[in-house]
C-alpha cells in the first residue's frame, strides 16, 4: 500500500488514540480554560450538527446549507472542535500535537474524499469544487444556497452527530477531572 489517502484514513482513529492520550498527559486545565474551551466547543458542535443534518453519505452531491459555504463543513466544525479540546487544555505543547495532527491527516483525508466524490459525481463535482472553497467558509451564500435542501433532524441522526456531542462532554469531563487531580490537597 502506498503512503496515499488510503494509508491515512486507516491510521487516523489508531494515532487520534495515541495523540489524545499525549494530549491528556500534557493538560494543564482551569476552570477558565475549560470554560472557554467548551464555548468554541459548542460553536464546533452547532456547525457539525447543522452540517450533518444536510449530509446525504453516498446518496448525493449535498451542495445546500452549509455545504455552499465550504465543501467539508463537518471537518471545519472538528477544527473548531481541536481549537476548543487546545484551549481547554491550556497546554502549548497539547495544543501543537493536536494541530499537527488535524492538519497532517485531515488534509489528506479531505483530497482523498474529494478524489472520491469527482469520480462518484463528475462534472457536478468538479462545478461545485470550483465555486466553494475546500475548507474555510465563505461568507456570502450562493444562488445555490437558495435551492432545495434544508436541515432534518432524521439526516442529524442518521449521521450519528450526536456522537461528537457526547465525545466532546466526555472530553471536558476528563479535563475536569485532570485539573481537580492536580489541585493541592
């Protein structure tokens, strides 16, 4: 197997193991921190839910709500959601591991699916490719933004965003945690 997309869509959930737990290591939480963390937080969790209950997998070209903002709104929204797990930590070097780690493997993970999606949709995909931006969102909606889709919550669940909400609480908890084991007794 080559060093391709293959290669890292494979290892990603195994070294997201190893990094989480260096990540834990190194934490140095506060109560202000993890409040400011669980904020941005929260932002990542409405744009990944939102985002979610558009997403038809495998079915069709979503191109509606916040899809013609950015083509991968979820992984910005897992962005804002390492943004978050970084502040919450209060840690430089948590902070590093965990962009190093969302930049080297979600990049690849994205050009991968996008090879995927131009062979599953053609000319459709190569369209919309050219008009939305990869990653960061655009501002401004297009014509397109107007068009046929809208959010369901039976997509939200389908998706199993609910998923990233309880791994994120889950994740402020052990901090918690973390920073009450490191108070003095």
């Amino acid at each position: 197997m080559s060093l391709d997309g293959q290669v890292f869509t494979k290892w990603r959930v195994r070294v997201g193991y190893l990094v989480g737990l260096a990540v834990l290591i190194l934490a140095r939480p506060r109560p202000l921190s993890l409040l400011l963390g669980a904020g941005v937080g929260l932002l990542g969790l409405i744009f990944r839910g939102y985002s979610a209950g558009f997403l038809h997998k495998q079915e069709r070209l979503t191109t509606t709500g916040p899809y013609d903002h950015t083509r991968n709104p979820l992984y910005f929204g897992s962005a804002l959601l390492a943004l978050a797990a970084a502040i919450a930590t209060r840690s430089i070097a948590a902070a590093t591991l965990l962009v190093a780690y969302f930049a080297l493997f979600y990049s690849v993970v994205m050009r991968r699916e996008e090879q995927e999606l131009r062979r599953r949709h053609g000319a459709a995909f190569d369209k919309y490719a050219r008009e939305v931006p990869l990653f960061f969102p655009r501002l401004r909606a297009s014509d397109r933004g107007a068009q046929a889709g809208s959010f369901s919550w039976d997509q939200f669940m389908r998706n199993h965003e609910w998923q990233a909400s309880l791994g994120f609480l889950f994740l402020l908890l052990i901090l918690l945690a973390i920073w009450h084991l490191r108070l003095p007794h």
